[in-house]
C-alpha cells in the first residue's frame, strides 16, 4: 500500500520539467535585470550575455552534436544565472523573477519568432555573399 507522501512526491520528470520552469523564469528575470537602471553595469552586461546566449538559437556547441550539444545548454546557462544572481542583491532579484513568472504565463507571439529568424538568415546571407566576394576578388 502507498502512503500519502508517495501519492503527492513528483516524479524525477515533473522535476525536471520544474527546474527547466524555472531557468527559464530566470532568463527572463536576467533579460529584465540587464534592462534596469538599479543593477551595476557588470551585472547588466553579464546578464544581457547570459539571456541572449540563452535565447539564441545559435549555441557554441550545436545540438546536433551528440551529448555535448546539449551539455552546455545544460551547464552554461545555469552556471551563467547562478552567477548573475550572485551580483544581483537578492530583493532586485526577486522582483525581476516576480516580473519574469508574469511575463512568461502571457501567450507568445509566433510573429515575433518569425522577424527572428527572418533577420538571422539574413545576416547569414550577407555574411555569405561578403565571404564570396572576398575570396572571388
């Protein structure tokens, strides 16, 4: 027979999918910490790094790579928010994260993703044309 206590435990899944609710609740926090003028600047700009890495779709190992493609989505970005965290003083931190769980409940915007990935092809195709006319010349 199963005891109340095991009926309510999450599952090793629903904690991984918590702590994944949560980094992301953080990222966010981080974006609106690099955007406010009560942080110091080596932490504005160390987390602005941190959420634009997080929210890149370019990584510095691509996911495509067995294991390690994951692994540092899987380290940097925690690694990253812990130490941003650490610069922050926690009640700042606290409000971003308040901000940041409201942001996150809103409905995304599909057309927003969409202008992203509009301007990422089309800084590759430049990028492509330069590296052609430069090595053609």
């Amino acid at each position: 027979m199963t005891t109340p206590a095991e009926i309510h435990s999450p599952t090793k899944l629903e904690r991984i999918k918590q702590w994944a609710r949560t980094i992301k609740r953080d990222v966010i926090a981080l974006w609106i910490a690099a955007r406010d003028p009560r942080v110091p600047w080596y932490a504005k700009a160390l987390a602005g790094a941190i959420a634009a890495y997080a929210l890149s779709p370019v990584d510095l190992i691509p996911d495509f790579i067995p294991v390690l493609g994951y692994l540092d989505d899987l380290v940097i970005v925690p690694v990253g928010i812990l130490l941003v965290v650490l610069l922050i003083p926690a009640p700042l931190m606290a409000e971003f994260r308040a901000q940041a769980a409201v942001i996150a409940q809103r409905p995304r915007s599909t057309s927003a993703a969409v202008i992203i990935i509009v301007i990422w092809i089309a800084v590759a195709a430049l990028a492509g044309w330069w590296l052609w006319r430069s090595l053609a010349a």
